[in-house]
C-alpha cells in the first residue's frame, strides 16, 4: 500500500474542537482531531496526523479515525488515538493497545488537608517512605517473587487477586473500571517470558512517564461532583500512573511478531509494518485479546498493591494506622485497552472493538457499567498533566458517547521527544526548579526527571479545554503536586 504522506493532509475546521481530515486514497474512513485552533496549530505539521490516517485503512473500521488533543507519534496508532472495529469484520493491532497495556491512573483520597502532610517533619520522611516501599525505575523489582499459580491468579483476578491477600478492601473494587478485572482473560496465550519478566515487578511504578503525585486539590469546578466523589478544596490526593510493566511489554512483543505474519497470512494490505493486526474472529485476533486481558488485569493488580503501601507509609509517618485506612479510591481507570462494547451507530446497536491508545473511556451519567455511586455525574477521568503544574478530575458527558465512542483524552501529552528535553536540560538543576515551584521530587535517576521536566508537555489545561469545550467531559476538580516520585 502506498504511505499516506504529510504534505497530502488537507484538514479541514468543522468547528471550535474539530479536524476533519477527508478520506483519500486507501483511507476507508475519515480522520477526526480534537484540538482548538491554538493546539491544532502546533498538531497540523505533526506525523501523528499521518497515523490517523494509516489507522483508517484498517478493515472492519467504522466512524472516523480519531485523536484527542493530547495527540503524539506512537508505535503504530498515534498516542491519544481512538478508533473502533466492527466485532464480526474488523481487527484488533497489539499497535492500537500499545507496550503498556492497560497503563492507567487511580486517584487516592485522603481525610488530611494539605497543611498537615506539608509540615517540615512529616513531609520528607512521607515521601522518602513512599520512595523506598513502592520499587521505582526501570527494571525494578519488588523484594519477592510470584510463583506460577500465584501469577495466574493476577492474569484472572486482577484487583481483586491483591485484595484476597491483603492489599487493600473489597469496598476498593467498586471504584475502579471493570471492578479490576477484565474479563476474557486467557493466560495459555501469554508466554513464559512475559511470566518470568512479571513475577516480581507486582507494585512497582516503573520509569519514564509512571510516577506517584501527592497533590493538593487546588479548585472545583463542578461542587456536586466533587462532593459525590469526596473531594474538598485543600485535601491530600495521590495519583498513581502506572501500567502492567515488564509483562505487558513482553506481550505486546510476542503478539506483534505473530501480528505480522497473520496480517500477510490474512491478506491485510498495511501502510505501516507497526500496524499489524489479525481479525477479530481469527484465532491470532482471540489469542491477543484474551493476552492483553491478562496484562490489563495484572496492572489493576499493580496499582492495588500499591495502594495499599501508600495507607501502610501514611499510617507509619503520621503515627496511626487509621490515618491509612481513611485512605479511598476515588476511581482508576486505564488508557491502553481495546474493548469489545456496543455502541450505537446510526441508530442501530452494534458490538465494537473500541481501541483507545492513550485515550480514556468516558461514560456518560446514566451507563448502567458505571459505579452506582458514580451513575449520577458519569464515569470520573482523570487527566495528569507535567509535574510542575497540575493535573484534571473530569467526568464523562453524553457528547463521548455520541461522537467518540465514549473516549477522551488521558494526559497533556509530549511536544518534545524524550533525548530533545534531556538536551534542554543540560545544565540545569531541574530538581532545584522544581523545589522553587514547590514541589519535592525524588526520583533514581537525573535522566527521567529530565525527560519528564514540564517543558516536554502541552499544558494540560489547555488539552483540557478542548475536550471540554467538544462535549466529551466536564472539569470537575484541579489539583496541583507537591512531591514527586519518579523512575
């Protein structure tokens, strides 16, 4: 297939919000950007845009290719990507997923106001606890290791496997997307070197753009909501952005060197190798899926466990062990999943393969898949920005639904490339930057704090509005970090 080129992109405005990119050549449906017109400046000369194009050549894909304002360059499908596979006629591509499957964000919330966790004698050593208790960085591994059956465990079980033993309370699992377990879990597809690479690195954060935030709720936009997911302005929050580490990255590996010789083996004609892919119905199409499912379930699993060492270092630093047990889930959700939902297009019903590649489900008020808690506002989003600004609690509106298979953005998204922002740093004291911003970080190594410094990000308020303003969720709270763990 010839290659969609740049310079052949013509985008064209339908609004405040939205790109359309017409379909040409071998495009079987359009493309769809989110952006105003001060994001899309910068996106309009971006490779990306020749991703969502590639994507749309897939078979079996139905509505448009789209991307959410927070769009980059990524392995095959672009970074804040989102395109959806008729169940019966389409495909699914370890591409549209990515490495870290089911990396996502859970936000913790605490009963301490932000003065109190801020004092000079309980801050450094909170963090230096945390630091030291939660393995950060890459390669990093927890202090023990799971044995085959323990393991399979957490492929089947996902969240609830870490609470059976322990890590954290059943009330935890109603706050978190699919209860901490996706179904269609089939660990006879994941290989044994993805089980040797994940039997010890349960609870870890992981490098590069993984960390752990302690941060201030700094506004409300939206009080009812807030309310209803228990937060009030100057509370300690925690966010935790991880993913399914070493054994989701071995799986996409192994089902991309099989993706490859069944998208030939099927005849699938692809404009970029990255996007490899088998259909759904065929047996390459059932073995991923049912892989994938075991990393999803594996990082709902990771973030519980550590959940539960963030209320084991509150309770130690601050001298009571209720202090963690007041400690709750607000939500977790991921953005690296594809899905089989039903959706309604063109007035009929009908069971998709949603991929969303660094995009975030986003249900609106009323979906009977939310937490009853939750039913009234919409699913919770939550959106980490850099670390020396903030980050965004949103919640789904009836727009996401409409127009984006109930998808938004997940993050602010890079505008520099991981060796372009260590060559910014050069020079600096960046940790000193950041303590003058207020922030604690800690973190293994000067290299990530340098590719993660707040220069490499859109402002995430600004991705924010975007998705706002397109209808697809609504602010709810912002909050602001105060200490930093990083790989």
């Amino acid at each position: 297939m010839k290659p969609i080129s740049l310079s052949s992109i013509r985008p064209e405005r339908l609004d405040d919000y939205r790109w359309r990119i017409p379909r040409t050549g071998p495009m079987r449906v359009d493309g769809l950007v989110y952006a105003d017109d001060a994001l899309f400046a910068a996106i309009r000369n971006d490779p990306a845009l020749v991703q969502v194009c590639n994507v749309a050549t897939l078979p079996g894909i139905v509505g448009p290719s789209m991307a959410m304002p927070d769009i980059h360059w990524g392995y095959g499908f672009p970074i804040g990507g989102v395109a959806a596979f008729d169940e019966d006629e389409g495909v699914i591509s370890p591409g549209g997923v990515g490495y870290d499957i089911s990396c996502g964000v859970r936000l913790l919330r605490t009963t301490l106001p932000v003065e109190e966790v801020r004092h000079e004698r309980r801050l450094g050593p909170l963090v230096d606890a945390l630091f030291r208790e939660i393995p950060s960085g890459v390669g990093k591994t927890t202090r023990g290791r799971l044995n085959r059956r323990e393991l399979k465990g957490v492929m089947l079980r996902g969240a609830g496997w870490a609470v059976e033993r322990g890590f954290g309370r059943p009330a935890d699992l109603e706050q978190i997307e699919d209860r901490g377990c996706m179904p269609g879990a089939d660990p006879a597809a994941v290989s044994e070197r993805a089980v040797e690479r994940g039997a010890a690195q349960l609870g870890t954060l992981g490098s590069g753009n993984h960390f752990l935030e302690l941060q201030r709720v700094d506004r409300l936009y939206d009080e009812k909501a807030a309310a209803v997911l228990g937060l009030v302005k100057g509370q300690v929050t925690v966010s935790i952005h991880t993913g399914s580490r070493g054994f989701g990255y071995q799986i996409c590996e192994d089902h991309l060197r099989k993706m490859v010789k069944a998208a030939a083996r099927y005849g699938i004609d692809l404009p970029d190798r990255q996007l490899c892919c088998a259909p759904l119905t065929s047996p390459e199409g059932r073995a991923y899926l049912g892989a994938m499912a075991c990393g999803a379930n594996f990082a709902f699993a990771n973030r519980q466990v550590i959940t539960q060492r963030v209320r084991d270092c509150f309770g130690k630093v601050f001298g009571e062990q209720e202090t963690g047990e007041r400690i709750g889930v607000v939500y977790d959700v991921c953005h690296n999943l594809a899905k089989l939902e039903t959706h309604s297009l063109g007035g009929e019903k009908r069971r998709l393969c949603v991929h969303r590649k660094g995009a975030t489900r986003c249900l609106a008020p009323g979906h009977p898949d939310l937490p009853a808690a939750y039913r009234a506002i919409g699913q919770p989003v939550l959106i980490p920005g850099d670390m020396g600004r903030y980050s965004y609690v949103l919640c789904g509106d009836p727009g996401a639904e409409q127009a984006t298979f109930a998808s938004s953005c997940h993050g602010a998204g890079r505008v520099l490339s991981r060796k372009k922002a260590r060559a910014l740093a050069r020079g600096r004291s960046l940790l000193d930057e950041m303590a003058e911003r207020g922030v604690l970080v800690r973190s293994q190594g000067r290299a990530t704090v340098a590719e993660e410094m707040p220069e490499a990000y859109k402002d995430v308020a600004e991705v924010v509005a975007s998705v706002e303003g397109a209808g697809l969720a609504r602010r709810v709270a912002r909050l602001v970090p105060f200490a930093v763990i990083k790989g």
